[in-house]
C-alpha cells in the first residue's frame, strides 16, 4: 500500500509530539537520511533550531564523515533489521564541539514490515567516557614509583587543567587567613610556589566557608559578581575543593579561568574531590605508596564493578579469568579451576509482568546472597543481562555442585512479595572445569551447558 505524503507529513508531526517531551534527544529520519523531525531536547543538544535542520541529510550531525557512511551501511537503510540496537558514535553540533553520544536507534515499520522512518535516541556520553580516561591517567600518575611528590602533584594540576578546560590548576596551603601557593600550573607562568594571598580574596574562601567543593562557572552573571578575586583578576570561572589531610583540613585544590564555561556537573565535583584526596594521602606520608595503592584500589573497585548489583563487572570478571587460566597451564599444574554460568529462569516475564525495578531487585538479591554465603577466594560477577558467572579457584566442578545446589535453594527460599503476590526465583546453571582449555573454549561449552540446563526444563544444573 502506497503512503502519500500528506500521509507522511501527518505521521512525522504525530511522531514529533510523542518524542516532545522526552528529556532525551530525539530524531526522525526517513529512508533518505533527511531529518524529518526532532524535539526540544535534539534541539538543545546540537544547537539547532528545528526549521534549520528539518529535511536536512543527518551528515550535518556526524563529527566524520566515514562514521556517517558506516551507520547508513550498517543501520540505516531498507534492509537493516535494527531494532533498538545502541552504540557510541561521534556528532558535532551547530557550535563545531565534538562529542561521543549513547545513540539507541530503532526502525518505525508498517504493518507489512516496510521501513518508514528511523527512529534515533542520542545522549551526550562525553562526560562519562572523559571521566573514565582522567581516571585511568589519575592512576598513572598516583601509582608512579618514578615519581616524586610535587612531580605528581604537577602532572595532576594539569591532569585537572585538561579534564575541567580551565588552565590555572593551584595546589595551596591556608595557614589561619594567609592562602600559599605550593605548586601552580599557569599558561603565563604568572604564579610561583610561595606567593601568598588573603585568603579573603580568593574564591577559597567559599570553600572554606562550606567545607566542600564550590563552582562557579560565570562569575561576572552570578551572585558573586562583586566578590575581590573577580575584581582583581577577573577570574570568570572556579572549582576547588579542600584538601584533608589525616582528617584535618590543609589548603585547597583549585582550578579556574578568565573565561566563563559550562556550568559544571556532579561528576566534576566528584573528580576534584578524587584529585584532592590523593594529594592529601601524599602530604600525610613521606614513605606513601602503600597508602596511595589503597585508596587506588578503592577506584580501581568503582571502575571494576557493576552498579546495580555490587558485583564485579563483566570486564572484570574475563581479566579473573584469564589470571586463573594463566596460573593452571602447564601439564605440571594440578590446581583444580571451575566455571559456572547462571541465568535466572523467565526473567522476561518477570520484567514484562512486574517491570524492570523487579527484576533489578531480583538481580540484587543474587548479588547479595552470593556475598553472604559464598567464600572470598570464589569470583561471582555479572556477565550481562540477567546472567551472571562464577570462577572457582582450587575446586572441581564436582566440589561446586553442592555448593550451588545450596545457593539454588537459598535464592528459592527466599521469595519476593510483587503486588501481593509471593514470587518465587529459579535459575537455570552451567557448570564444567576449565583445565586446559582456552577461555574461548571453556565459555562456550559453559554457555551450551546452560541452554542445555533451559531446554531440559530449566531449575536444575548442567555439568560439563
């Protein structure tokens, strides 16, 4: 059946307004790649208005155009069998700024299955995938035997230059109302280590005052437009934090600019916080790297973890993995090593009949009955979905059967209460041992055991 295109016109403005008021950007394209029509979030994450792009080719939006060319052959043409298919890609808005966005995209068919528009869900991930890199250097850095103290204390200061676009990093130290300048990153080199300043007249003194992280990211619009520092310097925009050392609170780490930016996000003032805690581990030892591992392993856990359970994460769990692997080759070793994979029987429906904030809890009542009865050396982590794998180091497949059987019945005695309703969980398990084999081996016959574990009637475990 043939749409005309008065048809269209009417679907793409009924499209327009079931997207208006979503907080995610928003874009509809048709299967020529022009923008038929976007909402207000679209509009405010590329810096467009809607009359400049519609009926625009969505190459205006990509930062390259090999990207461009690769989406439209794989995702977005007549053939592609897309269907809420997510990935990171590059776009560049009105402004020429360059960001990495979450894209989710989706195809609109009719009712005999023919393509009509495309449907493309963006969220700027710059924020994320920037604080993951700063991280990873932030561990660089801290974790350097190299490295003396103020050389570390420099490469963080213009660490936090870089991440925060603001070029003036200050390391200080606040003795009664007198602010010192210990170490400086400047583009002018304009400060040196022992410059001192009323503390009255910096920005610091807002941190002082709240004891925590202050911003501000136009001074000259804001209510401290009158404030000395801006009268003096005419420094636009600030973000520091004090800096505690063994508890008690020994100066600030700040960074600013002659240039107002953007208005600065939580992620920012946990990354200053970060900055300023691993400075403070450095003063409060001289014989500090025991100290810095610590609180690096802290980061380490964040970065390694799966937020919704506590659980390590799947990244974490294959680099688990592959040590254990590592450590039980050879014809000489004899250390047992098994691998089970979990996956908790019509967890579909759960989330279709009791939504997804059930099967979330669901997911957490794994993860904690995991850490309460499973011993330390055993490695339980999220693998994806409703999935989850355990290594188990020093035990055979038949030492883990018990062992499983027992955290089997503890899940299912332990039922949930949904809408008045006692809801009671079974898993589906693939268990075998790994001596010998590949991870690619070992993954693959684990994965066949627990479809094996679901075709026989699922609640039950399948060794290997």
């Amino acid at each position: 059946m043939m749409i005309s295109r008065t048809e269209n016109i009417l679907d793409e403005k009924t499209l327009s307004l079931v997207f208006e008021h979503i907080d995610t950007a928003v874009l509809i394209g048709n299967l020529s790649r022009e923008i038929v029509a976007m909402n207000t979030a679209a509009e405010d994450l590329f810096g467009y208005k809607r009359e400049e792009l519609i009926h625009c080719n969505s190459q205006i939006l990509y930062a390259r155009e090999e990207d461009y060319k690769q989406q439209g052959k794989y995702r977005f043409n007549s053939q592609a069998g897309l269907v809420d298919d997510s990935y990171v890609t590059t776009y560049r808005n009105k402004a020429g700024k360059v960001f990495r966005g979450q894209t989710t995209a989706g195809a609109i068919k009719d009712n005999l299955g023919n393509t009509l528009f495309f449907v493309v869900m963006v969220k700027d991930d710059s924020s994320r995938l920037s604080a993951e890199e700063t991280l990873n250097k932030l561990h660089i850095i801290t974790s350097s035997r190299q490295l003396s103290f103020s050389q570390r204390v420099y490469e963080i200061l213009k660490l936090g230059t870089e991440h925060f676009g603001l070029p003036i990093g200050i390391f200080s130290q606040i003795v009664g109302d007198e602010y010192v300048v210990q170490q400086a990153v400047h583009p002018e080199d304009a400060l040196d280590s022992g410059m001192k300043f009323d503390l009255g007249i910096t920005y610091c003194w807002h941190v002082y005052q709240s004891n925590d992280v202050q911003g501000f990211h136009h001074v000259s619009q804001s209510a401290i437009f009158s404030h000395p520092c801006y009268e003096s310097f005419k420094l636009e925009a600030y973000l520091g934090t004090p800096i505690f050392v063994d508890g008690e609170r020994y100066g600030t780490l700040n960074f600013s600019s002659q240039e107002p930016t953007r208005p600065f996000i939580r992620q920012d003032f946990e990354l200053i916080r970060l900055f300023a805690e691993w400075i403070g581990h450095e003063i409060a030892r001289n014989n500090d790297l025991l100290e810095l591992e610590n609180a690096h392993q802290q980061m380490r856990t964040l970065a390694n973890t799966d937020a919704l359970t506590g659980l390590p994460n799947r990244g974490c769990t294959e680099r688990v993995m592959a040590q254990y692997l590592n450590m039980s080759k050879g014809a000489a070793s004899k250390r047992k090593l098994a691998c089970a994979i979990f996956d908790f029987d019509y967890f579909k429906s759960i989330n279709d009949n009791y939504g997804h904030h059930i099967g979330d809890e669901v997911l957490q009542l794994f993860a904690q009955s995991v850490k309460q009865h499973c011993r330390d050396d055993d490695h339980y982590g999220r693998w994806g979905g409703e999935e989850f794998l355990a290594i188990f180091p020093d035990k055979s497949a038949a030492d883990v059967l018990p062992i499983l059987q027992r955290l089997k019945k503890e899940i299912y005695d332990r039922p949930m209460s949904v809408q008045g309703k006692e809801l009671r969980l079974t898993f589906s398990v693939g268990l075998t041992d790994c001596q010998g084999d590949s991870m690619g081996e070992i993954l693959k016959r684990v994965d066949g055991l627990l479809y094996q574990a679901k075709d026989n009637g699922r609640d039950r475990i399948e060794v290997g």
